[in-house]
C-alpha cells in the first residue's frame, strides 16, 4: 500500500492498515517538523474520539484533552447554550489537531511504519491497471509497485489530479472572506467555544488549554496579518463577542497570527481504479463547524475497513462502495458546515433584512429544543 502525505489522514490510515498486517509505505513531500508545525482546528467530534482509543492512539487526548457537552452561541441578543447531552447528542473533545498528528507520528514510529520525509514529485502510475508510485529522495528517484494508493496528499497534492480530468466531478463554494486566528498564552474567555454573529463579522472564541487561547474574527478576502497588530485584532474581538465574554477577555501577545480562506469543496468519485481519495484531497469545509479533521478520520474508517476485507480476505465489495460510502457522510457534513457558515458569517452584499434572517434563526435556535438537537447532531458528528 503507498500513502502518498503523511498528515493525519495518511498517518492514521497506515496505522490501521498496518495493524491489519498490510505493508504500507507513507511518501510525505515536507518535513515532519514542517507538518507539526501546522496551526489547525482543535475539536473531534465523539466518533473520532472513540476511533482514536479503539485503535490504542487515545491515551494523550483523555489525558490531555477537554471533553465538552455544550458550545455558545451569541449574537444581537445575547448568549444561549446548546447543551449536547440534552439535545440526545455525544460530546466533543478539545484537542488541538497538531497533537492528533504529533501522537500519531509517534505510534508511527513505535510501530515501525516506513515514512519516507522530503518525498519530491511523487508521481501515481497505472492505477487502474498496476499501481506504481514515483518520487525523488536525496536526488534519486525511486519506484515502488503497489496493490493500491491512498492520495492522503491534500487539497494542493497531486492525487486527485491523477484522475482524469473527465472521469471526475468537482462542486466548489468559495466564500467572500477568510478567518483571521490568533493564538495567544492566555486563559480562555469562557469554559466552553463561542461562536458569535454580529454585524461587523463572526468571531469564535475557542481554546487548546486553560492557558492557550484560540481566537478568530472573519475579515475579508484580500486582508493580510499585516493589516493587524495585536491591539486591533483584540479590539475587534471584544466588539464582536457577546459583552458578557468581551468584558472577561484576557488579551496577551499573539504567537501564532494567519488568515484562512474559506471554502467548500468535493471531488466526485473518490476512487479511481486502485487509487482512493481520503480527507482533504477529496473534499474541504469551512473550518465553522471544525470538520476538517473528523471528515478525513471516517474516510479513513471506512477505506481502512475496505482494504483490510480487499487484501487481507479478496472480498472486493467494500472497496466498491468506499467512494459512495464516504461521500453521503462527507455531503452531510459540508451541508453543516455550509449552513453554520452562512448562519454565522457577514456577507459583502448582506443586507439589514438579512442580518435580521440571521438573528431570527439564531433567537429560533435559542428557544426550540428540536432546533437545538439538530444542531448538536450535526456538531458533535453524524453517525459514521
Ligand atoms: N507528495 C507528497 N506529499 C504531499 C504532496 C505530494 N505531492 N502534496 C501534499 N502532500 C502532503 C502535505 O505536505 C501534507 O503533509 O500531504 C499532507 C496532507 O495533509 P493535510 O493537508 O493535513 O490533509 P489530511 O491529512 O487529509 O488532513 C485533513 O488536516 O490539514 C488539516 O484542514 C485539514 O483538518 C483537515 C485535516
Ligand atoms: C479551533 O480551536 O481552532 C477551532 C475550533 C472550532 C472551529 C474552528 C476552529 O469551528
């Protein structure tokens, strides 16, 4: 098996397989303190939890992590709590994704996975008739057969663009502004997240640790970290939040400072031949519902369970409904995530009415428990 990127869906994925007694080989184009160093969302949904202890990858994240059963919600009128456990839903755990990746590089190595840093123009051949990967290393090129290859290389990598162009289908969303996020030493502004609407633009509130903040404010599309210091980011933030939070906000130095797009994106089928899409390169949400990571781990369960009956069994029918079986849980997901995002968010050519729209379903959201369970349902994460 040839993994091409070595985030968390590769890293994950070989760790399973390889518990499986396949062989796998992981090609990851940067370094491994280059993908360590990457500043990503920090909430699994419950799914994600038990799939990380059931494969023995948990101890860290119970000991380190933060389990959470309800999030805020602010806008115009105030606060409101979704309490998951009432809602008939599970909880989230608070940990940040550069731990997910850094425990699982580390079971990597205890477990003896081979991952190959610094991989360069990885190239995917004949894979649907004999799968072979190519790629330089140390400026020589190498060759490696293979029964198949996961593309676990991203939205940027190079697998999906392996799929001829007219055997595939892409659906994309790019939305009019990015997340400006800092994180800062300092404690949280409140136990749980807040996500906050309001008419100059959404914020979230959320956090690593009781003494690591994680803040955002939506800006728009052509903005740069340059364009805020500290002081404006923080005076921004504190208009934003909901005044209950904005007066208990501890402002510090930033030591992290980025702005994200935001997108939705899937690519349609995730498999060609004996090449399969897993997480980012197959599909991308807006990190408002924080799914990133949750969406790639259930591709990774269920491509994980096909190749174990595919090359441990020779029972091929799992591989055949991976891209289907994947794709009606990523479509849910995107959905959320759209819809939070279109919930939450100032749009440029928004108007009065529509803010009103916006706080009306939020005010909805606020006083009907239905409203509340499927909101909790879609957060906390779908059935896989
Ligand atoms: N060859 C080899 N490796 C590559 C190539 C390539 N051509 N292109 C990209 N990569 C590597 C990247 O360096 C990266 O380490 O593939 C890896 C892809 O990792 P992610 O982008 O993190 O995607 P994924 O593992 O699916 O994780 C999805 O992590 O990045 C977040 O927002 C993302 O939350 C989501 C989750
Ligand atoms: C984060 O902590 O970085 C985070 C949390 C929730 C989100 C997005 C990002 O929806």
């Amino acid at each position: 098996m040839a993994i091409v990127g070595g985030g968390p869906s590769g890293l994950f994925l070989a760790l399973l397989l390889s518990e499986a007694g396949i062989a796998v080989t992981i090609l990851e184009k940067s370094s491994r303190a280059h993908v360590l160093s990457r500043i990503r969302a920090g909430v699994l949904e419950w799914g994600t939890v038990e799939l990380l202890r059931r494969a023995g990858l948990g101890e860290r994240m119970d000991r380190e992590g933060t389990v959470h059963s309800g999030v805020g919600l602010g806008f115009s009128n105030g606060l409101f709590r979704v309490d998951f456990a009432a809602n008939g839903s599970r909880h989230v755990m608070v940990y940040g994704q550069g731990e997910v990746t850094k425990d699982l590089y580390e079971a990597a190595d205890r477990r003896g996975i081979t991952i190959i840093d610094e991989a360069h123009d990885v190239a995917i051949h004949d894979p649907c008739g004999s799968p072979c990967v190519t790629f330089s290393k140390d400026g020589e090129r190498h060759q490696m057969a293979c029964d198949a290859v996961a593309g676990c290389d991203g939205f940027h990598g190079v697998s999906r663009q392996t799929i001829p162009t007219e055997k595939r289908t892409e659906f994309e969303k790019v939305y009019p502004f990015g997340w400006l996020g800092v994180l800062s030493p300092t404690p949280p502004v409140s136990e749980e997240l807040i996500y906050a609407n309001h008419p100059r633009g959404f914020a979230l509130a959320s956090m690593r640790n009781a003494h690591l903040s994680r803040y955002y404010v939506q800006v728009s599309a052509c903005e740069k970290v340059a364009d805020w210091p500290d002081d404006a980011f923080w005076d921004e933030l504190r208009r934003r939040l909901p005044s209950e939070a904005a007066q208990s906000l501890v402002t510090g130095p930033s030591i992290e400072k980025s702005i994200a797009p935001l997108r939705s994106f899937v690519c349609e089928p995730m498999r060609y031949g004996q090449l399969f899409l897993v997480g980012d390169a197959a599909h991308i949400v807006p990190p408002t519902g924080a799914k990133g990571l949750n969406l790639a781990f259930s591709d990774v369960h269920y491509l994980s369970q096909a190749l174990e009956e595919a090359l441990c069994n020779g029972r091929q029918n799992g591989l055949e409904r991976y891209s289907q079986r994947a794709l009606a849980r990523v479509w849910k997901a995107i959905r959320f995530s759209w819809w939070l995002t279109q919930l939450m968010h100032r749009f440029p050519d928004q108007t009065a009415f529509d803010q009103r729209l916006q706080e009306s379903e939020l005010s909805t959201i606020g006083n009907s428990l239905a409203a509340q369970a499927a909101f909790a349902e879609g957060y906390t994460g779908y059935p896989l």
